[in-house]
C-alpha cells in the first residue's frame, strides 16, 4: 500500500516499497504526530526522507495530507544528479569527481563541458571531434542578424541574451523532439557554438559597431575575444594569456549544482519544451543580480570604497549595519570558494596584458583583514568567485552589464547537462510545488453597484 493511501497508524509499508524488497531499510525515521498519537517510520535515503512519505501523515481520512513547506527551498532536493558535487562546509567542489582545481590547470573549457554532458573526459579523439562540431557550428542564421537589430541602442545584452536564444527554437524547430537521442545531441552542439556568437553580437550592438563574424581558426575563448574586439584588422589575434583567463573563467562558471538558473533549467525544461527555451529560462534567471549581478555589486563596492585607507571605516560600517560586503559570503560555501583562489592566479597574466586596475590592492587588502577579523570569519564570510571576477572583466574593457552575460557562455554546459540528465531521469515529472493558501475563501460576489 503506498503512502498516500495507507490508512495504518505505521509507515513500514511505505519504508519497505522504498528498499523494493518489503522489509524495512535499515535507516528510517519514527515521526509521532502529537496531534493524533500515532507514529509513523518513514525511509531515509542518501540523508532525505521524501516529502510524498509526508502525506500518510493525516488527522483524518478527509485531511489532504503533512506537506513540507520551504521557500527558497534552503532544505529541499529537487532531484538526482551526478553533475557536481559541493562540499561547502570543506571548500569543495568537483565535476564528475574532478576537483575544480585540476580541470582548470591541465583542461580546457571545451573539455570540461564534454565532461560535464558525456559523463567522461574524452579521448584525443573524441575531444577532436568535439572541438570540431562545435567550432563549425559557431556562425548564426543571418535572421538573427535583423532579430538582434531591432533592439534599442541602449538594450541591456543580457535582456538580447535571453530574447535571442530562446528565438533559436524558431530556427531548429526539430529541437523540440527531446526524446530523439540524435536531435538532442546537435541540439547541444548549437547551444554551446551559438551562446557566444550572440553573446558577442549583443555586446557589438551595445557599443554601436558592426557584428563581427565567428573565426574558426580560434579557439572557443579566442573566437569570443575576436567576436567581441575585432575592428579593422584583416585577422585578429587574442593574447595567449588574456584566452586562457577567459577559458579559466568559463570553467570556473561552468556548473554549479542547483542554483538559481540551473533550477529554471529543470524546472522550465520538465514541461518536455525544446532546449532553447529551458535555457533561455536560465539566462532569465541569471539576468537577476543577486545571481548573475553579484561580480557587478562586488566591482561597484570596490569603486565605492576607493583607497586602502579607506576600509577600516568600510568595514566598521558592514558591522553596524550600514554597508554590505558583497562578494564575501555563499548560500553553499561556508569556506573559501575555491573558485575565487583560482580566479586570483589569474588576475596578474590579465592585468600584464591590460594595465592593473587601482581596485586590485583595494580587493587585497580588504580580503587580508576580512580574513583576519573575527567578526566575519566567525559569520563563514570567505571570498567568493564574484569577488575578483568583476575585476578581470573590467580589465578586458567589459562594460558591467556584460559580467552577467561572460558568466551565460560559461553556465551553458552545465544548464545542458543538467537538462540532458533531467530529460532522461524516471523519477522527474514536470515540477509543480504545493502553496499554503493564506487567502479569503467562500465569498459571494457582490454587484459593482453595491460596493461601497
């Protein structure tokens, strides 16, 4: 009998249709309801208990049923996934068990998305071949071209970001035949080729210049800066060190368990729509600036706080209140973001190329005696990948409305993966949470004429 429909004052058969075998899990949790006296054993798996064993819980036959109730869901896992992990506690973080930190040192951003959606590192030659699809896969329809164009002057590229790939499902309408195996897989070829060919032409449109043409004779991080940079010479080429932070950092945002956007993504995507759309849902999300904005508040408190001397009355103004340190501090990490460390080695090759910015030895100091003061190191308020990535986007000459879209190129391996996975999971249907109605009920309508 399942739990929805068990009618005895225990859940052990509940707790055994879990295990699929009809006796008890080893690891179960008794629950008494005070209400009604009667005790219940519910299963706990991989350390959750799943909120649908909650609904034996009743008062009465007619009673609907306990229900978990989380805003923000701080407590709740939404799904499966063996994507990334995160130990936040510990600094943690890998991608199909790999720490962050060798995948940036020995890998490429190209490599690490194969990974993320394949499962695997490739081979040479799968690598190969991958590198290959993509790179053919760069250029747009020139549709897009006219689309992009109808824009105003001064549109936010990340507002064109979201309009843009969510239009691409018009251009491959076969997109939306996600359970064809072959569809999906050029599908996510054009995701990862397109995002920053439109990412760039939404930058070129900001700035008023002509829409500059993918090179296939670049690398993915060296395309995006000719994309982005190019202006009247016959062959652009980027410098090796400042592609390189640029691969970095696409690594770095590349996937980051169920955030915000990576949520849309599954969520949107759980209605069975095309690809384009679910993550066009993320970049939405991403749009947001407690999300995509936070390397962007992080750059503008530097700038507000202007010299070394003047972070010690910064920093007393966080403590009463009347400042926010941002860029310090992470819903997951309660350490150092290990983002942030490899961020830093690359903040010098990119300030060699580019000139170095005044805010550096502000961003310095205030990380030494942040890390120093009690105050803050007792509240697990560590550096974050937000903290000096602002600053390397400044030095690439990027206006700040444009952080949110570098972190969208990167972000778009691990929305694909994510989708991928949630596509071919079982166990998902398409979401819809439960409310607690807190509303007027059984009113009678009462005629225009005889409000008062």
């Amino acid at each position: 009998m399942s739990a929805e429909t068990k009618t005895s004052t225990h859940g052990e058969a509940a707790a055994g249709q879990a295990q699929g075998n009809g006796a008890p899990p080893a690891e179960t949790l008794t629950v008494t309801d005070n209400r009604t006296g009667r005790t219940y054993e519910l299963p706990v798996t991989d350390g959750t208990v799943r909120a649908m064993d909650l609904r034996q819980i009743k008062t009465d036959e007619q009673d609907f049923g306990l229900m978990a109730y989380d805003p923000a869901f701080t407590n709740t896992a939404s799904c499966r996934s063996a994507i990334t992990y995160i130990d936040g506690d510990a600094g943690i973080l890998q991608h199909r068990g790999y720490p962050i930190e060798q995948l940036c040192e020995h890998s490429s951003y190209l490599e690490v998305a194969y990974l993320l959606i394949k499962g695997e590192l490739p081979t040479r030659a799968q690598l190969e071949e991958w590198i290959h699809e993509v790179t053919i896969h760069t250029f747009v329809h020139e549709n897009v071209k006219d689309f992009m164009q109808g824009f105003r002057y001064d549109a936010h590229p990340m507002g064109m970001l979201v309009a843009s790939v969510g239009a691409l499902s018009t251009f491959y309408p076969d997109a939306s035949r996600i359970r064809d195996e072959g569809v999906r897989d050029i599908q996510i070829i054009r995701l990862l080729a397109k995002m920053p060919t439109l990412a760039a032409f939404a930058f070129r449109h900001n700035m008023g210049q002509p829409y500059v043409y993918p090179d296939n004779d670049l690398g993915y991080a060296g395309n995006f800066l000719s994309m982005m940079y190019r202006m009247t010479e016959l062959k652009y080429q980027p410098d090796p060190r400042l592609e390189r932070a640029l691969d970095v950092l696409f690594i770095l945002h590349a996937d980051h368990e169920q955030n915000a956007s990576t949520n849309a993504v599954r969520s949107v995507g759980s209605t069975q729509v095309d690809p384009y759309s679910a993550v066009a849902a993320g970049v939405a999300a991403l749009y947001g600036p407690l999300h995509g904005g936070a390397n962007e508040a992080a750059l503008r408190m530097l700038g507000r706080i202007g010299s070394v001397e003047n972070i010690p009355d910064f920093l007393e103004g966080v403590k009463a209140g009347n400042e926010r340190l941002m860029g310090f501090g992470h819903r997951v990490y309660k350490n150092y973001d290990p983002r942030a460390r490899i961020i830093r080695k690359h903040l010098d090759d990119v300030f060699e190329v580019r000139g170095k910015s005044p805010l550096l030895d502000v961003a310095t100091e205030l990380e030494k005696r942040a890390l120093d003061d009690e105050y803050f190191t007792s509240r697990k308020l560590y550096p974050n990948v937000d903290f000096y990535s602002g600053l390397i986007y400044e030095a690439l000459g990027l206006p700040v409305a444009m952080f949110p879209v570098m972190f969208a190129i990167g972000r778009t391996s691990g929305w694909i993966a994510q989708w991928l996975e949630m596509v071919q999971d079982s166990e998902q249907k398409i979401a819809r949470p439960r409310q607690i109605y807190t509303g007027e009920r059984d009113r009678d309508y009462v005629p225009v004429s005889q409000r008062g």
